[in-house]
C-alpha cells in the first residue's frame, strides 16, 4: 500500500501533463485518482484482513471445541474415579494453556505496521524525492548540459493536494484501528509532530513556491466534505465486525459474549437505572426511529432547496452586477449611445450627413423676464447689495434698438420718404425727421 502511495502519484502527474487539460480540470482529475488510490488500497487491505479473521475465527471455533471436550472428559473421570461431585479445576500452568488467536490482537497488529510502514515512505520521499533532487538540482547546475533549475528535473514544489488527501486518509486509517489498538492514537500524534517539522524544513529548504495559487475559500468545504465522507467509511467496516462478528472467547474486553454489542445491552440492564434502560428502549423502538429518520430526510430535502434557492439568487445578483459594469463599460467607451441594440438601429438609418441638424432656440438672458401679454421683454434689475457687478450685465446684455424720446414730434415728410424709415433718433412709428429748413 505505502509503496503504491509513492509510486502512483508520479504517474498520475504524467498522465495529466499528456491529458494536457486546463490546470483546475486537471487538478480536480488529479485528487479524484489520487482518492480512488487511497481509498481502494484502504479497502484491498480490509477485505484482506476479513479474510484472514474468519480463519481465525474457524480455527478459534476448533479450539474451543476442543478445550470444552477435554473439560467434560477431565470432570466425568475424576467424578467416576473418585465417586464425588465436587470436582476441583484442573491443576494446569497458565502458559500450557491452549489459547486462540485472538483476532481482534491480529487486527491491530496489522494496522500499527501499516501505520509505522507508511511513516517509513513518507519520510524517503521526503528524502529522496525534495533533498536529494534540490541537492542534484544545485551543485551540478554549473557542470550540467541543460538548466537543471529551468528544465528537468528542477526544484520540488510542495504538493498540498496529495499531502492533504495523505493527512486525511491517514486519519481515516487511525479511527479504523483505534479500536482495535487503542495505542495508535498516541503513536499518531508522535507521527504528525515529527512530521509537521520535518516537512516544514523540506519546505523552507527544498522546495520552491506552487505554480498554482489555491484559494482556501473554495478549497476549505471540499476538504471538510471529503474528510466527513472518509469517517463515515472508515466506520463502516468497524460497525460491521461489532454487528457480526463474534468476540475471541478467551481474550479482549467482549471475551465470553456472542456479539460485541451485548456488552452494551448488558450495562445498560445490571449498571444504569431502570429509566435509562427504558428511555434506551423506547429510543431504539423502529415506530420512533423510522420517523425520525423520515424527519431528517425532509429536513436536508428543506434545507437543500433553501441553499438552491440562494445560489440561484447569487447567481442572478451577480449578473445584475456583471450587467451593470458593462453598461457603466459602455457608457465610458461611446458616449452618444449605450445600447448596442440602439447602435444596430442607428446603423440601419438613412446617413445622418444628408439630415440637416436641427436649429436650437437660444434661451432668455437670465436678467429678461417676458411677461404675459407683453411684446417687449422688460430687464429685472438686480440688487447691489448682493455683490453684483452690474458693468457686466450691462457689457453683456443686448443692445436696445430704440433710442430715448427726447423732443416733440414733428411733421411728417414727404411720401416718397415712407418707403423706410429715416435714420436718426427719432424713427419710429407716426414719427418722421426734423423739419428741414
């Protein structure tokens, strides 16, 4: 299995490289192998040990037969031998006496070597593949007939993927033998401690930054996902040997039981009081389970669609957001029209060059005020006390085309002068020139 685990990553590397898919693509076909590896060399090696524990449990069936025989016959001779009842034990040295295998001890057994074997390759690989290539990568870099740094074989990158799919597994397989031998708890926090260091100075010394950048946001539930997922099948195969299997029956705390489980049973009926033992029996009744779990199934069918329901609404939110940074894009770019739909319009118009543009009207001075029924428009004077210069209203203004009044009307002219007005200051409507002399 450890031999596996250093062998198959490497491969599966290349076998990206040829696949030549986009680098998130490739990552996620990269942990999906590297998950089927570990989790099927997990399960080669459980079905390994079941078979092994049924001979066991064969051999340990043989033995017990045995042992109860040779027990009848050694009580039913010394019965008739002597002629009484009272039959003491027999006189037996415990280390003559025939034991079975134990399977439960062989089962542990087997997990503390694959344990203590997959530390070992860790820490090679770490060895060989990170210090011994940085070693070989910086001292015949000079000598060499290719950039070992730019080229091949190059620094090591620190693979977070394939470490912490290793940290989960290895967890998986702690709570798979913790059962069987409690001591791999304490051996597995001696094994992250060294490790953690270990890896540490391979990092800092060895290593060169990731290629790609990996954002724990997004990263963060699919490790937690898949960490829940390898509890709950790393607890199958503990819950299915406490079920079916029977105990060693003459070693191991179920010693002496027919199932694992009746141990349980047993402590609850003689130890606790007699309202747990019914408040236990009342729980474990099929007309309160079946509901519950009907309940659960309906409440994660509930809070499913709620989490739909706001991913969609996420969704939608950010394509307003996406739609209104392009309109604000389009506005900046084209500032005449906005729409592209509005410039396809435009396009299909007649040219625009043959339209004539259209006269704007001037708008009042601000000081003219048109009153109603009024032809002529009247000057607002504004106070001085504002702190207006009044020169420059008066620059700016209009002229006025009429010229003060200042004598009395006279005799009309001529009428070949009514064709136009006179000049002088005095034209006007029923006024003429000044008198000739």
């Amino acid at each position: 299995m450890s031999l596996l685990g250093l062998v198959c990553p490497p491969l599966f590397e290349t076998i990206a490289e040829l696949e030549d898919y986009h680098p998130r693509i490739a990552l996620k076909w990269q942990l999906g192998r590297i998950f089927a590896l570990f989790l099927g060399n997990l399960y080669t090696f459980l079905f390994a040990l079941f078979d092994e524990v049924n001979a066991k449990l064969e051999s340990e069936k043989l033995i017990k037969n045995a042992t109860e025989w040779t027990l009848q016959q050694y009580y039913a001779n010394y019965s008739s031998f002597y002629n009484t009842t009272d039959v003491p034990p027999p006189a037996v040295h415990p280390a003559d006496v025939i034991r079975g295998p134990c399977w439960e001890t062989a089962v542990g057994i087997e997990f503390v070597k694959l344990i203590v074997s997959d530390i070992q390759v860790t820490y090679l690989t770490i060895l060989i593949g990170d210090f011994l290539r940085a070693v070989i990568v910086r001292f015949l870099n000079y000598c060499w007939c290719w950039d070992l740094e730019a080229g091949f074989p190059s620094y090591g990158e620190f693979d977070i993927s394939g470490n912490v799919l290793g940290l989960i597994f290895n967890q998986g397989m702690i709570w798979m033998g913790a059962f069987y031998a409690p001591g791999l708890v304490g051996l597995n926090v001696l094994r992250l401690l060294s490790s953690m260091y270990y890896q540490c100075w391979a990092v800092m010394c060895c290593n060169v930054p990731h290629a790609r950048v990996f954002k724990a946001s997004r990263s963060n539930n699919f490790y937690m996902g898949l960490l829940l997922l390898v509890l709950f099948l790393s607890l199958l195969p503990v819950v299915y040997t406490i079920m079916t299997l029977s105990p060693s029956f003459d070693c191991g705390p179920f010693s002496g039981q027919e199932k694992m489980y009746d141990v349980i049973m047993t402590t609850i009926e003689q130890d606790l009081p007699a309202f747990i033992g019914n408040i236990f029996t009342y729980a474990t009744n099929p007309g309160l389970i079946l509901p519950a779990i009907l309940l659960m199934v309906l409440a994660i069918y509930y809070l499913n669609a709620v989490s739909k329901g706001y991913q969609q609404a996420n969704l939608d939110l950010k394509r307003k957001m996406q739609m209104a940074r392009d309109e604000e894009k389009n506005r900046r770019n084209n500032k005449d029209s906005t729409n592209q739909v509005m410039k396809d319009l435009e396009d299909l118009l007649p040219n625009k060059s043959l339209i004539p543009p259209p006269i704007e009207e001037e708008p009042p001075p601000p000081d003219v005020v048109i009153e109603k029924g009024s032809k002529s428009p009247k000057t607002k004077q504004r106070a001085a006390g504002k702190g207006v210069n009044l020169q420059k209203e008066v620059s700016l203004a209009a002229p006025n085309p009429r010229a003060p009044v200042t004598r009395a009307p006279g005799p009309r002219g001529p009428p070949a002068n009514a064709r136009g007005p006179q000049p002088g200051p005095g034209r006007g409507r029923g006024r003429g020139g000044p008198p000739r002399h």
